[in-house]
C-alpha cells in the first residue's frame, strides 16, 4: 500500500501550478494535522496492508512546524502498520530549509527530500513565482548533504517562458554539480486555471514544440551520460534511487490518498476527497473522512491507463494491455518489442501521448 498525504499550504502560490493548494490565512494548522489523522484512523478500519512508502506533497509539506510534523508522524504510526516501510518522501522548499529542518526529517525517520527548484536562473524563478533564489536552492542541497544521510531529488523545469537552450543546459550543469540521488526533468504545461494558461490563451506565452524536444533531448543525453537512468518520461535516477511512491502509480499498484483534494485508488475503486481545507475540516469532524467523488475502473478504463502510464516507463508496457487489433505500423521504428512488454526507443519517449493515443 501506498499513501499519500496533501497538505495544500503555500506561502506563495506559483502561476503555472494547476494542484489545489492555498495561502494558509486563518486555517489552524495543528486543527489541520489532526484532521489528517483522524482520516487516517477512519481509513484504517478497512485492515489495510503495510506500508510500502509514504508521500507527503503538496502544496509546501515543510511548512508546517517541527511540532505539527512530529504530531502527524506520530498519528500515522499509530495507525498504520510501518514494519515494511521502503521510503519516506517529503517536497520541501528550498526558501525555508535549515540545519535544523533537516535533523528533523531524519529523526521522523524521512529517507527522500524532494525540492522544487525547478530552475537555477534567478530570471526563471521570477517568471514562475518561485520565492528561491538560486543561492539558497545550492545551499539546501549542500544543507541536507552535511547534516543527514537523506536522499535527494531536485525537481527541474523546461520551455519556461523567455528559457534558451543554453538557460537549460546551465540549469542541469548546475543540478549535475549537486550530485543529487534523482532528478525529475518536467516540461512545462499550461494547465487551465492557473495565471499561466490565461497569459498562453492570450498569446503573452507561446509553446514551442521544437525547443521542447530540443530540451529533452538534452536532459536525456546530459543526465544519462553522468550514470542517471532515464527510467520514466521525467523521471531520471542514479542506480537503485527511483523513486518507489511514483513507482506505484505508473505500475498500477493500490495508494491512499489523505487531506484535500487527495485521491484515493484501491482495488479499481477510485474517489477523491473534497477540494477545500474548510469543507475538508467540516467533513472531517462530521464523519471521519472527506470522501466526495467516486467510481469504480472497469477493465477497458483500467487498459487506457494502464498503456499512458507504463509506457512512459522504461520497463515499457505489457503486452497483456494490447488488443488483437492493434495497428502497430507507422511506428516501428520508435518501438522494441520482447516476449511480454513493448518499450519506447529513439525519438519514442518524446511523442509517448500520441503513441499511446495510438495504442489505445
């Protein structure tokens, strides 16, 4: 089992970013973190498995308090059943990071660190509303290197606004000389309702499909080329450091979701919780959980899925997921076929949503 836990505060809310998350205003924090406990209580009367990793994202997990974390470990350790625990994720930002945060992610037993830097161009952080500077994304880095034996990804972004080839190439350089367990490389999107897709509708903003695969290509043949293993779409990793949680997702496995907006996939039965912290508080303490929305995944549902998230694996898709009609011809050339699955070569992994659109 696989849990996942949303905590949707920001000090400071990025233009491009399309997940819910909020400044936290008024909310009572500790309120909140009991809140995610007792839904966590009431999700455990199902006599779930142990389990295998933890995912604490967001939002700005590190914003809570050294004595909001400790409380919120506690509840789950009280709930849950640890004693197959395989990793530990927390999303930090760099902005906030101190000796001390970093001591205590270690002794809430936290074995993984993920920080959104997203660039290393003080330009590009203002274009995405980062609140970093490229000084303090290099010292949290260098934080966590000297105080704790944490593993660390740094979350990069391409195609920003006004970004070069050379911006890019900078940026991984810069990523490289940190030395850090995982990286994830993300084209960005411009995903409705956020500042960013409004400024693309209206022309302010512009995608450049060329650069896109230019940049890709280089994050590919850079990061592969110091012993990453480009082992999802986005997602590179140096031997035996891939990340678990994510994993899980792409190859189908059960997760539960907690706190606002989290979605929830066990046993083919999806739901997602309800997408405001107040609602969220309210539902809470009226009922144990915020249930809101749910379905269950029939198996030609369970297929498509199934062909967009594992072929962006390295692993590629298995081919138990194809039907007896599947057109194959017209791309040959960017497929390898074995015995039981079909991966993505060459230029491949750059067209993945059309393949797979093509799959389907």
């Amino acid at each position: 089992m696989h849990l996942y836990l949303h905590i949707p505060f920001c000090h400071r809310l990025c233009p491009y970013c399309s997940f819910y998350k909020h400044t936290p205003g008024k909310t009572d924090l500790a309120a909140f973190v009991e809140a995610l406990v007792t839904e966590a209580n009431y999700a455990a009367r199902c006599a779930l498995p142990p389990l295998k990793t933890v995912y604490l994202g967001g939002g700005t997990p590190s914003m809570l308090s050294p004595k909001h974390l400790r409380r919120l470990f506690e509840g789950l350790h009280d709930v849950f059943d640890f004693s197959e625990i395989e990793e530990v994720t927390l999303e930090a930002n760099p902005a906030t990071f101190t000796t001390r945060t970093a001591h205590l992610y270690q002794e809430l037993q936290i074995t993984r660190v993920s920080l959104g830097i997203q660039s290393f161009i003080a330009q590009h952080l203002e274009t995405l509303g980062r609140e970093h500077t490229p000084m303090q994304a290099i010292q949290s880095v260098h934080l966590l290197r000297e105080s704790t034996a944490l593993e660390v990804n740094i979350d990069l972004m391409f195609s920003i606004p006004n970004q070069t080839l050379l911006d890019w190439e900078d940026t991984l350089t810069q990523a490289l000389a940190l030395q850090p367990e995982h990286l994830s490389a993300y084209n960005l999107t411009y995903e409705e309702d956020t500042e960013f897709f409004e400024k693309f509708a209206s022309g302010a903003f512009k995608a450049d499909s060329n650069l896109d695969a230019q940049m890709f290509s280089l994050a590919d043949e850079l990061l592969t080329t110091h012993g990453y293993e480009h082992y999802e779409t986005s997602n590179y990793a140096l031997p035996g450091n891939r990340s678990k949680h994510n994993s899980g997702y792409w190859t189908g496995k059960d997760y539960l979701g907690l706190g606002p907006s989290a979605v929830s996939t066990i046993q083919r039965e999806r739901w997602q919780n309800v997408c405001d912290t107040s609602a969220y508080l309210k539902q809470i303490a009226a009922v144990g959980h915020a249930r809101q929305q749910g379905e269950i995944i029939d198996d030609e549902a369970w297929r498509l899925e199934r062909i967009a998230l594992e072929l962006r694996t390295s692993e590629g898709l298995p081919l138990n997921y194809l039907t007896s009609g599947t057109n194959l011809s017209g791309i040959e050339h960017l497929i390898e076929m074995s015995d039981t699955h079909l991966k993505l070569i060459g230029d491949g992994p750059l067209l993945v949503d059309s393949i797979a659109a093509e799959l389907a």
